[in-house]
C-alpha cells in the first residue's frame, strides 16, 4: 500500500447543540441580511449600468458596510463569492435558453431571514482534534467581547480519526432541515493507503447528454450507461414542484433537497461502480474528457444543444462525478486524467479521418473512409482514451472494431441502488 494524500469533507454533529444554536442562528440569520444587501446593490448596479458586479466589486463597495462586519471577513467574502456565482449560473442557462431561469432572490422568508450556510476559512476557526472541538470565529458587531467565538463540540462518525487529519481548509456550518439542527462540514486534507497498481492498461470515458458515460477499454470492451433513472427522476421531482404555490415553500425545498441527494447517490455508486469495473480490467489510467469549455464555442459563444439539450446540460454536475470518481481512483491506484474533448466527437477512432457528416444521428457514427460503424458516444470515449494511449489501428496495425458498436448497457436499478447489465435491471 502507498501513502496518499486527498482530499474530503466529513460531517460532524454538534453534541452541544443546545449551548450554541443561538449564537449559530444569529450568524446565519447575519449572512442571509449581507446577501440581501448584495443582491440590492448589485440590482441598482445593474439598472443604472447594465452590468452585474462581480464578487471582487462587491467586496470592495460593501466592505465598510456594518452587515459585513456581522461575520468574520472570510465567511463575508464568501457570501459575496456565492451571490456572484449565483448570478453567474444564472447568466449562462438564459444564455443556453432557459427561459425559465430567474437571477438570484433574495433570502427572505415572510419577515424573516433563513438560515444560511455560515464558511469559515483559514483565521476563521481553529480545530482541536484532541478534543473534538472547532472554534468558529464571529464578526465585530456580534461580539460580546473582543475574544468572544463559538466554541463547538463535534462528533463524526466512528471510522473518522480527526487526528489523521493532515490540514482543514474550510469548515461549514449547515443547517439540517430534516433534523431541524445544525451539522459541521470539515473540508480537508487526510493520508489514505492507496492500493499500488502499475498497470499500463488504459481506459475513455466519454460524458453526454444522452448517455451520461460511455466507457471504452484497452481491451477492446465498451459500455454504455444511460440516464434513465435519473431523467426520471427530474422529471418527477419538476411535474411535483411546478404544483407548489411558491418556490421558497417548505414542500419545495424538501422536493429540492431529496432531488439533490438522489442525483448525488446516482453520481456516487456510478463513480464507484466505474471504479471497480477499472479494477477489473486492471486499469491503472482513465481518460475522461475535460468538460471545462462544454457551455461555450471556440469563439466564445455559448453553444446551443437544442431546447431540451440545453436544460438538462445544466442540472448535470459533470465536474461533481468527476472529482468523485478522482478520489475513488486514487484510492484503488488508478489515475484520472481529463484531456481535451476537441474533435474527439467527429474523429473516427479506427481511421483517424475527422467529418462533421460522419456523425449520422446522436446515436450513430460512420466513417466514409474506413467504413467503421460505430456507437457515437463510444467512438467519442475510443478517442478520448487514445490520448493517453494511441491504438493499434491509428498506428498502423491491425485492431478489431466491432465492439464500438456494440456496447454493454449498464442501467441504474432503483431498488438495489446499483448498476446492473441491461438485460437483469429490466427482468
């Protein structure tokens, strides 16, 4: 086994819960008024300007303004990060036409203020694994005193050894709706044995909007796996809210939230089954395209994947299943790597010959020069994993391609909560 170190975010629950909800209350009731202060003033910005200011210009015009002083300077600057980034999203799903899609509200909630998720960086909270506390640091105007903080009592689960922890970048307090308390996120660093594994082999991964991972193997195998499961599930979970008299309900917010955790399960056991799958093969580096550019065109333009292309493309979190399936790698020693997806979608993976016309349909790819008939998004995952390693056929030698298209199809089973072969999740 190797040592490695990677990154990950343990949940805590606070055992003094009752001695600090108050103090925890008052903070995160002071984030959501600095938010509603930066949304005003970015609207007035907004009117009289035509441009929406970013978190760098908020900071400097609200830095003097008494509700930022309500939290420490980093859990402020946070807020303001997350008004920006809220705009941002915004901004790109009108620009991908979402119609639909409404800028940032503000946090209100009748006459009263909801519950923020409270960030605390660096000189913002200090941890004592020892014993098992984290001091979170409050703003100016909330201090009885100089040194007042709160101090929190946490308890993770068992398997967790807070002393094993190598550094703590960021610790969040977030109000549990469903137990109606406060739990810690501790984001940090930790040492794990990851397996040694000096395989060569290689393996594609091709992410879509049809299928949301193809898979191509060295070995000359390929899978496919749709997102039935999880199309029905927004579908479901859309029909349901669209129903709701307001969109800040309760009931609307409890849709969100069980949407939200069944789409993170969904990326968490296909992550993990794509992992044990690599270590089936004896994978030791997987290529997965590089999604970064996905929303724009090479001059900047936003690209337009069709009305339903476009929605769907924005509640998928392509960078969320690849960072998961990252760290599982690491722990199973394989690497990812993200290369560029240029091209690799109009490229045959046989011959090498690059036409837009070769891509008949979504579904279907042929090459006029080689005759290769292929699935389209395997032929996509082939090139990707190419990449890392060149195949016989593009170097000159002789290489079997009947498999591009005919891919295994692995579908998500509801009731196992895992991925099974097409055949067995439907009998």
């Amino acid at each position: 086994m190797a040592k490695q170190v990677v990154k990950r975010t343990f949940t805590g629950s606070i055992q003094n819960h009752q001695q600090v909800q108050d103090d925890l209350d008052s903070l995160a009731f002071a984030a959501s008024k600095l938010w509603n202060v930066a949304r005003w003033t970015s609207d007035r910005i907004w009117d009289e300007t035509g441009h929406i200011p970013n978190d760098g210009e908020l900071k400097s015009y609200l830095k003097t303004h008494e509700r930022y002083s309500d939290l420490h300077s980093q859990s402020s600057q946070r807020v303001l990060e997350e008004l920006s980034e809220a705009f941002v999203g915004w901004y790109m799903k009108r620009q991908n036409g979402d119609s639909k899609a409404n800028p940032p509200a503000y946090r209100k909630h009748n006459d009263e203020h909801p519950r923020s998720t409270l960030t605390f960086k660096g000189a913002g909270f200090k941890l004592d694994t020892k014993n098992g506390r984290v001091r979170l640091s409050k703003g100016e105007n909330l201090k009885e005193y100089w040194s007042d903080f709160v101090l929190c009592d946490i308890q993770t689960r068992p398997d967790v050894d807070l002393s094993a922890i190598e550094s703590v970048q960021q610790v969040r307090a977030v109000w549990n709706k469903q137990r109606d308390e406060w739990e810690l996120h501790i984001v940090c660093n930790i040492e794990i044995d990851a397996s040694e594994n000096s395989s060569e082999k290689t393996a594609g991964i091709d992410l879509g909007i049809c299928n949301f991972a193809a898979l191509a193997f060295e070995d000359q195998e390929s899978e496919l796996y749709p997102l039935n499961s999880l199309k029905q599930d927004d579908y479901y979970y859309s029909k349901h809210i669209a129903r709701c008299d307001e969109s800040s309900s309760e009931e609307t917010t409890r849709l969100n939230a069980k949407r939200s955790n069944r789409r993170t399960h969904y990326f968490h056991t296909l992550s993990k089954h794509i992992v044990e799958r690599c270590v089936e093969k004896e994978v030791g580096v997987i290529a997965i395209g590089d999604l970064s550019g996905v929303r724009e065109e090479e001059d900047g333009e936003s690209k337009n994947w069709g009305k339903h292309g476009n929605l769907d493309l924005h509640s998928w979190a392509f960078d969320r299943f690849t960072d998961m399936l990252e760290y599982k790698a690491e722990e199973a020693g394989i690497s990812v790597e993200r290369v560029s997806e240029e091209n690799t979608s109009k490229s045959c993976s046989s011959c090498g010959c690059e036409r837009d016309a070769n891509r008949v349909e979504r579904g279907l790819y042929v090459c006029d020069e080689c005759d290769l008939v292929a699935n389209a998004d395997v032929n996509g995952a082939e090139n990707i994993r190419q990449q890392v390693t060149p195949s016989l056929a593009t170097d000159g030698g002789d290489r079997s391609n009947g498999w591009l298209a005919q891919p295994s199809t692995f579908l998500f089973d509801k009731e196992t909560g895992s991925f099974k072969p097409q055949e067995q999740a439907l009998s």
